[in-house]
C-alpha cells in the first residue's frame, strides 16, 4: 500500500468541510463566467447586433461599474451579515443575469441587445457580490 503524505491528508480534511466546497464553488461558478462572457460575447455582439469592436468595449464597460458596486457593497455588508448569505445572493443574480442573456436568443424582436447588456450588469454584479465575502473567508480559514 502507499503511504499518503501529511500535505495530502490536511488538503483532503479541509476539502470536505461544506464552507469550502460552498467558497470553491462559488468562485469557480464566477470564474467560468468571466471566461465565458470574454471569449463569447464580443463575437456574439459582433455577428449578432452588428456592432464595432468600440462598441463592445463600451458594452464591456457596463459589466465594470455594477462589480465594483457590488464588491464594495458587498465588502460593507460582510463586516456584519453572514458570508453565506451573501454568496449565495450573488450566485442567484448572476445566475438571472445569464437567464436573461440567454432569453435574447429565443425574443422574437430583432435588436435587443439592451437585454443582454442588462444581464451582462446582472452577472458582474452577482460577482462582485460574491467574491469579496469568498475571498475574506478564504483569508479567514487558515486562521
């Protein structure tokens, strides 16, 4: 038989533990979605909407200022709310977000892509609301 090495066996105890697997969720759900949304959507308003590569930018620029928001919102908030609440919150409205993106492909109307811009501020927002409880419990766990 091979011996497990302490390292692993520490690893191991700390995985099965439900606030981590809840924190290892959450940012891995968030970080899929800003994957997603980069390497996607700027062809998708291109081919779709007809718009230029400027315009994408500025459309960009709308998922920036509702994650700032939602981050320093959420950094207040978690000095005295319950961080679970919160992530789970924030997974909630980026989870809407990407509802309402999706949706846009099954509209009959052409040129809607205020729906999408909409969603795109709804998943940002969702992040940033997320990763700031995340990341002060990640900090907080090895203490």
């Amino acid at each position: 038989k091979a011996k497990k090495l302490p390292q692993m066996k520490a690893v191991i105890d700390v995985l099965k533990g439900f606030v981590v697997f809840l924190l290892y969720l959450s940012t891995t759900m968030e970080s899929i979605s800003f994957g997603f949304k980069v390497a996607v959507l700027e062809l998708y308003f291109t081919s779709e909407f007809s718009v230029t590569q400027g315009t994408v930018g500025l459309i960009f620029l709308a998922q920036t200022i509702p994650y700032v928001a939602g981050a320093i919102v959420a950094g207040i908030i978690s000095d005295f709310a319950i961080h679970r609440a919160e992530v789970i919150t924030g997974l909630l409205v980026t989870g809407i977000g990407f509802l309402l993106m999706g949706l846009t492909a099954f509209l009959p109307m052409k040129s809607i892509y205020w729906l999408e811009i909409f969603g795109l501020s709804l998943t940002a927002l969702g992040a940033g609301v997320v990763f700031v409880p995340v990341l002060t419990d990640l900090i907080n766990l090895k203490k």
